[in-house]
C-alpha cells in the first residue's frame, strides 16, 4: 500500500514538484500510487486543458440553437422538430504514429462513443489528416506506411461500425514526419427529449460497468498524449489499445436500448483516462460522488493491480448510473447484445470518489481536488509566435503555366483522394446526399426533411505565417464551403494540434490562433460547443526539436432543407460562368502561403491571404440564396491552388466539361490564376442575370468570367491566353497520382 | 406484401433496407433478430450488409449457425423469395444456399463507389420488371466481394442462366465478372451490390428499386394465381 513516492516517479507521472505539493494540501496525506495514477491522468493536459484552458474561455459557446456547449461529451444543437445533432472532433495524433492502425481506428471508436453516449446514434464521420511527404527522402517510406495504417484503420472501424466516413481532408507537409495528425470528427442525430448526460444523481443509485472487459491496453495514454515524441515513445507502443468496432456497433445498440428503458440516470464512456474520469467527471458533475469497488469490475487478465484497472484505456467501455431497483431492466438489455454488464459501486452523497478493492479503500480523493483544483497555467506567451519563414519571397517567373497547372493538381496535396476516400464506406446509412471530395459532405436527416452539411478545414502555412489571420481565415473558409452547398453555417468544434505550450513562441501561436478563432466565429455565428486540444506534438531527434505547423482544425456545421445536392463539378456545356466574390487581390507577400509557393517554388514566405469578413460574410449569404434559388447548376470555393485550380476541379467528373474563360485583369499571370485571396466562388448557372442581381443586392462582386465548353479548359486574360489543357488528361494526372506516390 | 429484414449482431445495412423498403418502395417491413426462429408471416427475407457477429472468421461463418438461418432455409425450401445483400451474400454462400464464396477483392482494400451492372437474366422473381442486357448504377462496398467458383459450378450459373448481374468494369476480380447469382430454384439471390443504396434520387441512383419491384410484382402474381 505505502509506495514511496519518489521524485522520479513523479516525473514518470508527468507530475511537477509544485502539482505534487497542490495533491498533498488537498488529500492532507501523501496519496498512494493509484491516487498518484489518478492525479496524473486527471491533471493531464489531455484532460484538464491546463496549458489552454483559461485562453479557450475567450471562444464564443453560446447561441439559440446550442443546447450543450463545451464540457460534456460532445456539443448539441437543436435542428429543430424535436431533432438536435450531437458533434465533436478529437485526435489521435500520438496513437497513430506508434501504431497507425490502430491509432487511427481507436481515434474512430473514441469520437463515435462521445457521440452515442449523449443517446446520439453516429451518422456521419470526417477526418482531417496530416502526414509527412510521401517522398520525404529519408522518412518518404515510413510516412507512406502510416498513411497507409492510418486509412486503412479509419476504413475498418467506420466500415464495420457503419458509420459513413463522408468527407475530410489529408494534407502532406515534412513537419508531420515524426508526428502525423489524425483528427476524427463525428456527427449524431438525436430527438431533443432522449438527449442523455454524463452525470451521475440520486445517492444509492447503482453505477454499472458495460461493454469489453478491462485489461492493461493504453495505461497511461492520456499522460502520453500529454508529452513531446522522442526515440523511446515508440517503446510505448502497449499503451495503444486495440479497438474492436464490433464490440463498439453492439455497445451503441445496447446502449441507445439501455436508454429507452427509462432507467438510465447519466452515462459516460470510458475514453482518455478510462475509469478514473468518467467515475470522477460524472460524480463531480452531479454534485455527488461515486464509490466504486474494482473486483466488480469485468477484467480481460489476471493480477491487475488498483492502479493498473483505474488507469486502463481499454475500448468500447461506457459507465452508466441507473436508478435503484431497475437494475434488471438494463441488465437485460445488454445480455440480449451479448455483452458485459455489472454493478460496480454506487453513487454516494459525498461529493468524493472513493475506489476499493475487495472492501479496501485504495484511492479516496474529493472530486473538487480533480478538477477544482487541476492546475491552471498562464503559460507565458509574450513571445512572437514561431516562425523562421522570411517576409519576402524569391523573384520567380513562370515559364509554363499550363504545366505549373498540372503540377499542382498533381500535388500530393492537391490531387485527388480517392484512394483514401473510396476504403471508407461513404454511403452506409443511406443518408449521404454529398459525399468526400465536394466542398462539403452533406447527410439528410430522414427523420425531419432537414441536411446537415460539415466541413473540416484546416491550414498549418496559413497559420505558421500567422497564426491569428491564418485561423480567422479557416473558419471564414469552412463557413464558406458550407454555403457553397447551399447551407447556412450554425455551429463548431475544434481541434487545437500545436507543439510544446512551455515554449513561450508556441504558446503564442496557440493564444494567437485561440483568439483569431474566437473573432472569426463569432463573426460568423458559429458558436464552439466542444473539440479538443493535442499540444506537444513536437519531435525531437538529437539535439534538434521540430514542433508541427500551429494546425488547429475546424469543423463547422451548416443546416439545409434536403434537396438534391449542387455539386462542384461542371454539368452542361455553354453556360454561363460567374465568379462570386470577383477576382479578389494579391502581392508578393499574399502569395507566400500558396500551393503555388509551396510545390512550383519549394518555399513559403510572407503572410496568408487578407480576409474581409464582412464581404466573405455577404458572398456567403449571396450563395446561399443562389443554391435556394436553383440557379447554380455547379459551384466550388475557391482555396488552395486559387482559380486555375478551382476551374480544373470543375472539370473532374465523367462529364469532362471545361470552360473558356477571359479574364481582365492587371495582376501578374501567376497571381492570376493561383492566388488564394477567400471570399470567391465559382458558379456555372444558365441565369447569370439573376446570380448577379443577388449578388448586388449583397453588395458583393459577381464577375462573369465565361462560359463551360466540352473537353478544355482555357485561361486568357485581356484576350491572351495563358493556359490551355485538355480536361481529360488533366484529370487522368488528378486521378492518378497520390496512387502512383505511393507506390513510387 | 410483407419484408423480413433479418437483424445479426453487426447488420449495419438492416435499416437502410427497411427504409428502402418501407419508403421507397412503400411496402410493410419488420426486423427479424438472428435469434429467433420465428419468421413472423413475412413474403420476403432480406438479409442485409454488415458485419455479423463481427466476421472476425470468414464473413458469414458464424451467421450461418443462427437460428434464424436454419428458419431461412426451410423457408427457401418452401419457394420464399430470399435476397442476400453484400454481408447476406456471403451468408447465403456460407450457408450453401447458393454455390461459391466470396474472398477479399483482388486489390485488397475496401471499396465502395457506384458501379455499373448488367442485368443479365430476367427470368428470375427478383428481376422480372427490368430488362435483359440493362445496365444499372448501383453501388458497391466490401472488402470481401471477389466472387469464386470451381469451373464446373461457374458453367453450371452460365448454362441455367443464374449469373443475374455482371460487373461491367470488374472492380473486384470476381470470376466472369459476377455480381450476383441465383439458386437453381431461382428464389434465392445473392448480390454485392447494393440495391438499398440505390432506391431514391437523393441518392443518385433509384436502379436497385427494379430488384424490389419485381420481388413485389413476382409476389402479387404468386397470390393472385
């Protein structure tokens, strides 16, 4: 019982010598090792948001339509007609980089569980991913691996859960190499009187523990989560757990049963920190607390120790608290799925959560101490924010612009993913209107007559140039790709990936962008009702620390009437088209953060693209009511890669429809045509009259800039041309080469 | 005319089925749970896609010892339209009731995309209202769909007519392009493809309503004669 508590297995805890001195004024004795385990875990900056948390109070979390903002398992917002829709992102950065497969497919289990434990049944999920270079020349091959681990470990948890994987994005940059970013979104749909709470009430009542047995998989997988990467993490490769969808399609059927049987108090799943948070969070939560006693607990292998059980990540586990004397009920709810289900403790008037083991307490700790008094840093931050690009880029012409077009569709980046996106059952549920590769993915909900609309957007170059104007730029881009189907943005979650936040250059990243976040949604009315926050995603080798781009990642979602969806690409030849938002503006500086810059110059300098807000905002609503109207048969954002690009996109379809455009213009060619100033949309519609009278009455701009043709795409500007391609061997490269990227 | 929508553990494609039944082609449908041998009055079964019992064995290994299934086989025994979708396929393999199996896709990943078929048989219940030689754009998703076959068995489909869909482009390596075959008594049908994906607009495809409509029109006809 009495495990000296050294200074070394403080830090093995990740536990400060001033966190440690907080621990005993609270317990008013020095804790025992599963307390220690607790503390750390709890105190963890994957749980207790130290590092950010009194910068994410800055984030806007209210509007009429929140029903749960931040600090529950997932936010909620009302669809109207008794509908509300359950969401949030998290990551699985450091999992997915020891071990891809299963890294990435917990990252799927952990989110879906988030979403069915609020009584929410999961039907839509995205993922944004970031990976190092496929032809990194030292790590091309491992990188290559991990993405390979990494989809085919979404594909298969997803596939089987049956939950549709209906968009996303993958963006490959060498600071992901030793960290790759694995981002997974989920979205569920619930009737707003069935919505379930993670919180435990009324003292007698029992907790009971479904689901897999526990076992010693992902011990001290918050804390890992928690620090930078070095050669020895690898080492940790036990922490990863192993998930099992199976497991995970009955645990949500079981549950929503469960739920439906009235006895069912509060619930909450056992993800980061296993038994330990959810017995703490939910007992703190209900202003009780709950006792529990471990030889209860279902266990996978002999000679578990207290602190082994209480620490265990092992999937597919949820805790619930059901009322007294239904017990039954709910027992044969989970016998009928096949699954485990015991009573495991009680909930207690104290507001305390006391573990024993066989009848003898081995952790006793007051749930304020947990939480209440989780350390909260200030982090210094009066640094600029980090960054070694130059504000001045190279002098560079190009001599081909028609070749520089397709080296940049052929970009890893840029290129199509249907080598990812086609491994993910996309349309399971039979809900997906839209699906991956639109601007945005859209799934109706047949229950009410309404779609839902998400993007995932985020822009590490945007952002390491600066971070404040980079993110405020992500949202604006998000919202748009949302109108751009024809869906009003309503909502958010977040997932903040930075570096070490002890550094005071990336605190001030991390604070920079937290507070460009909070302008731009509030701007535009997106509230964050939860999301996540993945810091020390650094990698040092050597003496040399390489922390990732600062990438926080958005997910937005918008709200339709169900219709038939207006995809991006061109349906009919000679008709007219419009560019929203006109030709929008650029410098050498603007430019520095382009694809453009990134894969025909190898560099990246200067600032990202200048955002109005206030005329992305009107573009935004002028799209909306040219999409309600019917006009657009086609429209598509324009982002990375800028005009060109966008056009090109136009053309990727069965179709091969291009276009003939003319432009007019002063700027130079290469900004012409790849800049990536926001706010602009292109639309093909057979009524450009009335696209540009909306467009007026926003007081926007609505170039028309020419019109769809069969088989080319051709580019002038003030009569000269500047490029021309055969649509189809543009889009034969397009399709082809992330595949022949990764074979190479 | 009543459907059957039979519920594994690990159906993930049973609702979708019951709403294309239940909306799209507006006929009554109830679930069936694997436990049960009970088939409730039912017309028609369908054994939707999925995982059952999570397919960590062979796909459809496991389902084939359910109750349910042995209640299924007498009821093909006794003429019942039976159609097995993507997962059910393979059940149907696995349980015998249609000849072959079905192994992992040549490429060895999970796909799912649209694909075209031809409808290469009308004289079964299950295409009766189509044509021969349509083509149908009806999607696919399996990680298990390449469909194999002795020589001898293969032949046998070909000359009894039983080959009912082919891939035009194979997406899988299944044997003579096969996407979906019959019994010999022809009121069982397995196919890869899924014809749930594809019974509304919304979802870019109605060309799997054709396989319900006929099992509709082919059951009317067996109550009115």
């Amino acid at each position: 019982m009495s495990t000296a508590i050294t200074p070394e297995l403080l830090q093995r805890h990740r536990i400060t010598d001033s966190e440690y001195q907080v621990i005993l004024k609270e317990l008013g004795r020095q804790p025992t090792l599963t307390e220690l385990g607790i503390f750390s875990v709890m105190w963890s900056e994957h749980c207790s948001y130290k590092s950010s948390k009194i910068h994410l109070k800055k984030l806007p979390t209210e509007s009429p339509r929140v029903v749960q903002g931040p600090g529950e398992n997932a936010g909620i917002i009302d669809i109207g007609q008794g509908y509300s829709i359950a969401f949030k992102i998290e990551s699985h950065n450091h999992p997915s980089f020891i071990e891809p497969f299963q890294g990435a497919a917990t990252g799927v289990g952990g989110i879906l569980r988030d979403i069915f434990t609020m009584g929410a049944r999961p039907i839509a999920v995205l993922d944004a991913l970031r990976f190092g270079s496929l032809d990194h020349p030292r790590h091309g091959a491992r990188n290559q691996r991990i993405l390979q681990g990494v989809v085919a470990g979404i594909a298969h948890y997803g596939n089987c859960f049956g939950v549709p994987t209906v968009g996303g994005e993958c963006v490959f940059e060498d600071v992901y190499s030793g960290n790759p970013l694995v981002n997974v979104f989920a979205l569920g749909i619930v009737k707003q009187d069935e919505i379930f709470y993670a919180k435990a009430a009324g003292a007698g009542n029992p907790v009971i523990y479904v689901g897999a047995k526990t076992g010693r998989d992902g011990v001290h997988g918050a804390t890992m989560a928690s620090g930078e990467f070095t050669k020895e993490s690898e080492k940790q490769r036990p922490t990863v757990q192993v998930g099992d969808p199976f497991m995970e399609k009955l645990l949500l059927e079981a549950c929503i049963e469960a739920m439906r049987t009235g006895a069912i108090i509060g619930i909450q799943d056992m993800g980061a920190a296993g038994l330990t948070c959810s017995t703490c969070e939910m007992g703190s939560r209900g202003n009780v607390g709950v006792e529990i006693d471990l030889m209860h607990v279902p266990q996978r292998e002999s000679g578990m120790i207290p602190y082994d059980i209480m620490l265990s990540e092992s999937q597919e586990r949820m805790l619930l608290v059901a009322e007294k004397g239904r017990e039954e009920e709910v027992f044969a709810v989970f016998r009928k799925w096949g699954l485990d289900a015991a009573t495991v403790g009680v909930v207690i008037n104290e507001n305390t959560l006391r573990v024993r083991n066989h009848g003898e307490i081995v952790a006793e700790i007051p749930n304020p101490a947990l939480t209440d008094a989780a350390p909260l840093y200030d982090r210094p931050h009066n640094a600029k924010p980090f960054r070694t690009a130059p504000m001045q880029g190279p002098k560079f012409a190009s001599q081909d612009l028609a070749s520089d077009l397709r080296r940049l569709v052929t970009s890893v980046d840029l290129c199509s993913k249907r080598y990812i996106w086609q491994q993910y059952d996309h349309m399971v549920r039979t809900n997906t209107t839209l699906g991956p590769g639109a601007d945005a993915a859209i799934v109706r909900i047949k229950e009410t007559g309404t779609s839902v609309a998400m993007s995932l957007d985020g822009n590490g170059r945007y952002c390491y140039l600066d971070p404040r104007e980079g993110t405020k730029l992500i949202v604006a881009e998000c919202c748009r790709n949302l109108s751009t189907v024809g869906a009003l943005p309503v909502a958010a979650t977040n997932n903040l990936n930075f570096g070490n936040p002890e550094r005071p250059e990336i605190m001030a990243q991390i604070v920079e962008s937290i507070e460009g976040m909070a302008d731009a949604c509030r701007f535009f009315e997106t509230p964050i009702t939860g999301g996540n926050v993945s810091l020390y995603n650094e990698t040092r080798t050597g003496d040399t620390t390489v922390a990732i781009y600062p990438t926080p990642v958005l997910g937005i979602v918008g709200l339709m009437p169900t219709k038939a969806p207006v995809g991006l690409a061109f349906r009919n030849a000679d008709r007219d088209l419009v560019l929203l938002g006109g030709l929008g503006t650029c410098d050498d500086t603007r430019f520095g953060g382009t694809q453009y810059a990134k894969h025909i110059l190898q560099d990246l300098w200067g600032l990202p693209p200048a955002l109005d807000m206030d005329y992305e905002k009107r573009v935004q609503a002028a799209i909306r009511q040219i999409i309600a109207e019917d006009l657009a048969e086609s429209a598509h954002d324009l982002s990375d890669g800028g005009l060109a690009v966008a056009l090109a996109e136009c053309g990727f379809s069965p179709n091969r429809i291009g276009a003939v455009v003319n432009l007019d213009s002063d700027l130079r060619p290469e900004f012409l045509l790849f800049h990536e100033a926001p706010s602009r949309i292109v639309v093909s519609t057979a009524n450009a009259a009335r696209v540009q009278e909306i467009a007026a009455q926003q007081g926007v701009e609505a170039t028309l800039i020419g019109r769809t043709q069969p088989d080319r795409l051709e580019i002038h500007n003030r009569n000269q041309e500047l490029l021309a391609s055969s649509v189809d061997e543009l889009n034969r490269l397009w399709e082809g080469a992330l595949e022949s990227y990764l074979q190479a | 005319m009543k459907f059957g929508v039979v519920v594994f553990p690990g159906s993930n494609c049973d609702h979708d089925c019951w709403y294309s039944v239940s909306h799209d082609l507006g006929q009554p449908a109830e679930f069936l749970w694997h436990d049960s041998t009970n088939l409730s009055n039912v017309d028609a079964i369908v054994i939707p896609g999925g995982f059952s019992y999570g397919d960590y064995l062979r796909c459809g290994a496991i389902a084939k010892f359910s109750p349910i299934m042995g209640a299924i086989k007498k009821f093909a025994a006794a003429g019942g339209l039976v159609i097995g979708i993507c997962n059910g396929f393979q059940i149907l393999t696995e349980s015998g009731l249609l000849p072959g199996a079905l192994v992992r896709n040549q490429g060895l990943r999970f796909i799912c995309a649209p694909v075209d078929l031809r409808l290469e048989t009308t004289n079964t219940p299950f295409t009766s209202q189509g044509s021969k030689g349509q083509i149908l754009s009806i999607p696919i998703a399996h990680g298990e769909g390449c469909y194999v076959a002795d020589e001898r068995t293969l032949d046998e489909l070909e000359t009894e007519d039983r080959v009912v869909f082919r891939y035009l482009k194979n997406p899988n390596g299944s044997a003579r392009d096969i996407a979906g075959i019959c019994n010999a008594q022809r009121n069982v049908l397995g196919m890869m493809p899924h014809p749930d994906r594809a019974s509304s607009p919304l979802m870019g495809s109605t060309d799997g309503l054709v396989v319900l409509q006929s099992m509709v029109a082919s059951l009317a006809g067996a109550t009115t004669r």
